[in-house]
C-alpha cells in the first residue's frame, strides 16, 4: 500500500539565496525528491505561485495559511495625537528591506515629527542602519529594541511597516491586524492575501519611499474614532481567516480526506 505524502512549503525564497550557480541545482534536487503523489501544502497564495513557476504540478499544491492564536492579541486603544509608534519587525536582512524602511520613515518624520520608529529584529544590516539614521539626522526618533514580544509592542504601536520583499506569508502581518493595528506592506508578497479592503491597510508597489509615506499619512493623520472602528474590523478580519484554529481544522479536513 501507496502511504501518501505530505510536505509543507514555506517559502523557495531561499533557493535564490543559495547563490546563481546553485539554484538549478536546487531546483533539481527539491523535485527529484519528492515522492510520485505528494501534496504539497503552500502557506500561502503566493508560495504556490512561486512553485508552479518553477515547474512544480498545480494540482499536486493546496492552500493553507499559517495561523496565529489570536486570543495572544488584543487591541489597544488609540493613545494619539501624543504620540505615533510605527513597528519594523523582523530580521535585519537585505530580503527585508530594513534600508528601505529607514528611507521610509524619514519621508514619515518629514510630516509627523512626533513619529518614532520601532525596529524590533536584529541581523547583519544593523550597523548600516544605524548609520543611515545618524546621516539622515533621526537618531532620537528610531530605537532599536532587538528580539521583543509582538503583543507587547503592538500594544504601543499605530502603524507595521512591513518592507520586506519576497515575503512568502507575513506572520507579523497577521499579528499586527489581530491587534487592531493598521499594515503598509510590499505589494506582491504573501501579505497581499493577509490585507483586507480598506483605506487603512495598504499593498505598495513601488520602491519610492513618499509613495509609502503617502499611503502611511492615511493612517497616521486619521482620527482615534476612525481608528478605533477600523481596529476592531482588522481584528475580525484576521480571527475568522488566520485563526490557527480554521487552518488545523484545515489540515485535519486534508488529511482525513486521504483514502487508504
């Protein structure tokens, strides 16, 4: 008897971090190496856009999101005009855009000087951003606070802004809504399935950082009432489609439908 075969795929952003001259390699080694019946389960849209790209069968792929526990987040009411918190999450990494993010929130400060970045990850551009801040002369509104817990600094944050590029799904992305927190992410990614319709979640296509700051000011120069009713659709928004309990029950619903 035939045992089937299950792999869950995060993301194949990795193979084109493996360097030009082994990428094919990869490639080939990751489909010789899949069993013949295998179903691959993609977090999200856009992982399973990336494997058919790459010659993998549609039909051998299915959706199922990453979920979060939302009953970790809660929301916070809006504490402004006294201050603007906007969140950088995630390592500090080229494929996160953390330069760009700098850039960004620079355009932000231009017009809300009561705007403070929160950069909440580490990694090897650090130092550059650091850097970058002391010549673009922000030092005092952008703090590097390392590893730290999401629910706690989505408590005190107005704004994610997620500039990571290639992004398979966006766990923070998630977070952040279930906290009732707005999201500027990069259009094209795996948080373009996360964000719902609305003026105050936005997919950006473009590598300008006014266009971002643009779309950032719809959040930062709207009213606490507005805020408020739009932080309590983000959060349903995100319990009745990222739950992790909707993505178990769909894996369950996979698994049980698997004949012997």
């Amino acid at each position: 008897m035939k045992l089937p075969y299950f792999i869950t795929e995060h993301g194949i952003h990795s193979w084109s971090e493996k360097g030009l001259w082994k990428r094919p390699l990869v490639k080939a080694w990751y489909k010789s190496t899949l069993p013949e019946g295998t179903t691959i389960i993609a977090i999200s849209p856009k992982v399973k856009r990336d494997l058919v790209d790459q010659g993998i069968d549609s039909s051998s792929i299915v959706v199922i999101s990453n979920g979060i526990d939302t009953g970790e987040f809660t929301i916070s009411s809006s504490q402004r005009p006294h201050r603007l918190n906007i969140a950088l999450v995630g390592s500090l990494i080229a494929r996160k855009k953390p330069l760009f993010a700098v850039n960004v929130f620079n355009e932000i400060y231009k017009q809300h000087n009561n705007a403070r970045l929160l950069v909440a990850g580490v990694g090897p551009l650090q130092g550059k951003m650091e850097s970058l801040v002391t010549k673009l002369q922000i030092d005092s509104r952008v703090e590097f606070i390392g590893h730290t817990n999401t629910r706690e600094l989505f408590s005190d944050s107005d704004l994610l802004l997620h500039t990571a590029d290639d992004e398979p799904f966006g766990l923070v992305v998630a977070e952040a809504m279930a906290s009732g927190v707005p999201v500027i992410a990069r259009a094209g990614g795996g948080a373009d399935a996360l964000l719902p319709p609305g003026p105050y979640c936005s997919a950006v296509d473009s590598n300008v950082p006014t266009i971002w700051a643009k779309s950032a000011a719809q959040v930062l120069e709207a009213s606490a009432q507005d805020l408020d009713i739009a932080a309590m659709k983000l959060r349903g928004h995100v319990v009745s489609s990222f739950d992790v309990s909707k993505t178990s029950n769909q894996y369950l619903q996979l698994y049980q439908g698997v004949k012997a």
